[in-house]
C-alpha cells in the first residue's frame, strides 16, 4: 500500500513540474519505496514528460529538481491536507473516542487524545494510518529535516498520560 501511495504521488508531482525557473529544490526519494519494476515506470514516465531531469543515486534514490515555487506549493499541498485530515477525524461522529489532535509545525510529531477505553475496544484507530503515511511523505519531501520519521503520541483523555507511541515508518514496515 506504501508503494502505491508513493507512486501516485510521484506522478501527482508531474503535474507541479511544468517549467524550469532560476531556483530549485532537489526532491529524493528512497529506493526502499518503489520496486525495480515501478522505479523504471517513473522514470519513463517523467522523460515521456520531458520536463524532468531524474538521475538515481548510487544508493538507489530517485533524485531530481524542481522548480522552488512549484516545491512550496507542493508542500503547501501536503500540510493543507494533513490538516484537512486531522478536521475531517475530529468532526467525524463515527470517530468518538478521538477527542482531539494536535500536531507541531514540522509534521512529524501528533498527539492523538483519546477516550481510552473506547478507542482500544474499536477499529478507530485505522485513520492513524493515513495520517502516518502523510506525515511520512511529508517529511520524505521536507528538505528541512533529516529525519524521515513521524511519532504518534496517544494520550488517555482521562488521565491526560501518553500511553503509547507509534512512529512512522517503523510501523508500516511491521505490518508487511
């Protein structure tokens, strides 16, 4: 599934790229989320557009430049829909035990307040995986940190204690 969500972001971002200007922002993705097979589909697909130069590292990262306008709105894109996605769970009645979220400005870090035992005797917890994987995509894309990962705080409403701790990516590669 991480796979799938990566590709269709990387040729999302095609469409972001549509011109050179005089600054850049060089975007790496690591080789750990696409196969072989997906990687020389990209690329393929980013020459047939002609408006990208990709080189992989020897590492196996896809790296490539993009416009620095077309970067921010980009991340932009990415923070806007993060926070679309914390409202849509706060506001969603099926989702009661969550009582709030709250993230810091970096993305990389949520705190999820819950009614404990509510929320640990349901499946409510699933959204959690959205929104680790954008948070993961979001600090893939982020030049401004070397840390890939994302940390979920869950606090028990009642008690106001952190009782658990899931980090991105750790968590999805376990469920493979």
């Amino acid at each position: 599934m991480k796979k799938l969500v990566v590709s269709s972001l990387l040729v999302s971002l095609l469409v972001f790229v549509v011109g050179c200007g005089n600054q850049t922002e060089q975007v790496v993705i690591p080789q750990s989320f696409f196969s072989e097979e997906e990687l020389d589909s990209i690329i393929k697909e980013m020459e047939v557009e002609g408006e990208v130069d990709v080189t992989i590292n020897e590492d196996g990262n896809l790296v490539y430049n993009m416009p620095k306008d077309e970067y921010d709105e980009m991340m932009e894109e990415f923070r806007d829909n993060i926070d679309d996605m914390i409202e849509d769970v706060l506001e969603d009645e099926t989702l009661s035990a969550v009582t709030d979220i709250s993230v810091n400005n970096r993305y990389n870090s949520f705190d999820v307040t819950v009614d404990r035992a509510v929320f640990e005797e349901s499946f409510q917890g699933m959204f959690i995986l959205g929104l680790g994987i954008s948070g993961v995509m979001y600090q893939t894309f982020d030049n401004t940190s070397d840390s890939d990962s994302v940390t979920f705080n869950y606090i028990d409403q009642a008690t106001g204690e952190v009782y658990d701790t899931v980090v991105y990516p750790d968590a999805l590669e376990e469920m493979e």
